[in-house]
C-alpha cells in the first residue's frame, strides 16, 4: 500500500476517535509549547545579553584599587584610592598591546537644570575614555584634551539625563548645576541601554577629569594625582589575558609591591564576567528545558498508551485486513504512522500556543525573547520523534496479531 494510503487510513481513525485523539496529543502540545516557551526566552536573553557585551565596547580591562591593611585591619576593596593618573600613563607606555589607558573617577551627584533634579553618576574622564567604551555622539560634540588641560566646565550627557533634566527640549547650550558648580552641555550621547548588571548606561554625564576633581568628585587629600579606576583597552581579545599580567607586573613594580604582598588593586576582564553570568543562565535554561522536555515525555507515554488501547478496540479491523491479505508490516507502518500523525498535529498545535504565549506572557513581564525557524522545525522533529518512539510498541503488537485467532473470537 502507498504511503498516501497509509495517511488516509490514520486521519481517518483520528477523525473516527477524535476524542481519544484529542486526548493523546494534549500532552504534546504541552510539552512542545513549553519547551518553546523556554527556548524562545532563553535566546532572547542570550541576545540581550549579547547587545549588553558589546555596548561595553571591545577588548577592555577594568583596573580597580584592591583592598589594602591600614592599622591592621583589611579595608574594603576601593577604600583607598591606590591608582593614578601617571599609572593609566605608565600601562599605555610601557605595555606592548594596550591601546588606551583612559583613568577615571565618578559618583553618584544630585544634578540640577532650572526647577528639575536628578541623581546620576557623574565621571570625570580624558577624551580616550569614549573612544575605549565606543561611545558615539548623537548631538554636538565630545570634549578634547586641550578642553581637559584647561579644566574646562562642560558636560557631555547621556539620553537618560537629557530625558529628564530637559524633558524634550534641546539640552545643548543649557546648563546643568553639580554641587555649587555650573556646566554648560556641549554634546548629548547616542543610546547604549542597560550594561548586563542592569545599570542604566544613559543615565550619566560626563566632565572633564581635571574638573571633576577640582569642582565634582573632590580631589584626595593623600594623594590628588589618584582616580577611581582605569580603564584599559586593548588590541584584540587574544592578547587580554598576557596583556592582564603584564598590568599587574608593571602596577607592582610601580607601587613597590614585594614578595608575596597582596596587589593594592585589581584586574577584572568585563566581557569575561559578562560571559560567565552568560553561561549560568545557560545552565539555568538547561536545567529548566529538561523539566519542559519530561511533560514531552509524558505527552509520548500518553500516546502510547492510546494507541495500546485502540489496538485492543481494533481486533476486528486488524484481523479483516489481514484475512484479505494485509501483510504484518503493513499493519505495523499503519499504527506507527497514525502514531507519528498524531505527534505531529500535537506539534504543530503546540507551536502556535507556544508562540502565542512566549508573545504574550513574557511580553508581559519585559522579559526578551527571540524566535528563528530553526526553533519550529526542531519542534516539529522532536514531536514527530516522540511519535516513532512511543509509537513502536503499539504497532508491533498490532502487528503480531494472529488473524485465526482474532476471527474465531468474533
């Protein structure tokens, strides 16, 4: 018999059981519309994830100052401001790969603009600072280094803070107020969005480092060269982790650091530390698409458990096909066949509700998701796997089925 044959005879069987029919792929469709569910959100995540690393711009160090002993007692990492601006110099003079070394200092200001109010983050960089973290001007223009040397009081904003200081006007020109000092807005900074702690990455304005430290952020009484943090940009990602050595070596060499004393700062690779958050949510997805796939599982033992059923209320219809000369794999094709039908209606309908509720629950809650073809023909495949598999039981019994026997119990 041909294959359209096949076909025709388990959509008919569907069709004549169609409440067992419903029954025995229900199971499916939830099991494919949640493992969907689950693979949609998690590629939507990966991708964010992935606009996340590259807003933080490539190849880039974090250099921080570490936690040091004072009287005995181990300070929290940062409370001593161990970095320096002719540091940031040093690292770019005198290791090989590393582009920029732009120094940085910031805090967390109240900023004014006429009647309205913010507290933002406010760094005082050099303009290589930009260039490191890929920053791109929307409207006006960046500072410059001469603007830097002549502790220029300017302010670059980002689109946060233009949103809510200015509230649709042109900020350009306009001036903001930080503690008691007054800077005009020269350029406003095109979107980055959130960095992959969450942090608003807009909500920030930037001002010359030399005037931060005089009129912003304060300078330090023990030492006034001192910044926050550098950040070093190198020339390709192989390089990172020689290049995080070759810091370390030069930072202690600097710092008359000996022996085994512990560094007074500390290195972190920040697409290293994107990633490995990247990776335990890829094990979180994992573990969650494994709960998904066992209501798959049960879908398959549903429609085993089915298609046992119709074989015993088939005896007849078997037994008459093979009287009049069905072969045993025929019989065999038949279940097997109606058993992959039925998988694969359960596939398709769960398809459609597993997009239909990936659009609108996780939409919902502002979760991402991401959805390809791929992710439908995987479904469509495992479903119609689950199919075979839990169907081979049932249409090899059938299969075995004496006629002689089947007919004289009629």
């Amino acid at each position: 018999m041909r294959s359209l044959g096949y076909i025709y005879l388990a959509l008919q069987s569907i069709r004549a059981h169609m409440l067992r029919s419903v029954l025995a792929v229900t199971g499916i469709v939830i099991g494919i519309a949640a493992v969907l569910i689950v693979v949609a959100v998690a590629e939507g995540a990966r991708a964010e994830i992935s606009r996340q690393i590259n807003s933080l711009g490539s190849n880039l160090l974090l250099v921080q100052p570490g936690a040091q002993n004072a009287q005995g007692v181990r300070q929290q990492a940062g409370t001593v401001l161990s970095l320096t601006t002719t540091d940031a110099l040093a690292l770019a003079r005198e290791v090989p790969d590393v582009v920029i070394a732009a120094p940085f200092v910031g805090g967390q200001k109240t900023v004014i603009a006429r009647d309205l109010n913010w507290s933002t983050l406010v760094a005082g960089v050099t303009p290589e600072f930009f260039e490191a973290r890929g920053w791109r001007i929307a409207e006006g223009q960046l500072f410059n280094q001469d603007q830097v040397a002549s502790v220029a009081k300017i302010a670059v904003i980002g689109r946060t803070i233009a949103r809510e200081l200015f509230r649709g006007g042109d900020p350009l020109g306009r001036f903001i107020r930080i503690d008691r000092t007054s800077y005009v807005v020269v350029g406003v900074l095109a979107e980055k969005g959130q960095d992959f702690t969450g942090r608003d990455q807009d909500d920030v304005i930037f001002i010359p480092l030399s005037s931060a430290r005089i009129f912003a952020t304060g300078r330090s009484q023990a030492n006034p060269d001192a910044v926050h943090t550098i950040l070093v940009k190198t020339d390709s990602a192989q390089s990172m982790t020689t290049v995080g050595g070759a810091i370390a070596d030069v930072l202690r060499q600097r710092h008359r650091i000996m022996g085994h004393k512990d560094d007074d700062f500390r290195i972190q690779n920040l697409i290293q530390i994107a990633q490995t958050r990247d990776r335990t949510y890829r094990q979180f997805t994992l573990l969650v698409s494994a709960l998904a796939g066992i209501s798959l599982l049960v879908g398959g033992i549903g429609v085993m458990n089915i298609m046992l059923v119709s074989v015993s209320e088939r005896f007849n219809e078997i037994g008459i096909r093979l009287a009049f000369g069905a072969r045993p794999q025929d019989i065999r094709r038949q279940f097997l066949l109606e058993a992959v039908l039925l998988c694969t209606i359960g596939g398709l309908l769960g398809l459609i509700v597993g997009y239909a509720c990936a659009r609108v629950v996780p939409s919902a809650l502002g979760w991402p998701i991401e959805f390809n073809e791929g992710m439908a023909l995987i479904a469509i495949a495992c479903s119609s796997l689950v199919g075979t598999i839990f169907g081979l039981l049932p249409a090899e019994r059938a299969a075995r089925l004496d006629p002689a026997v089947i007919l004289r119990s009629v």
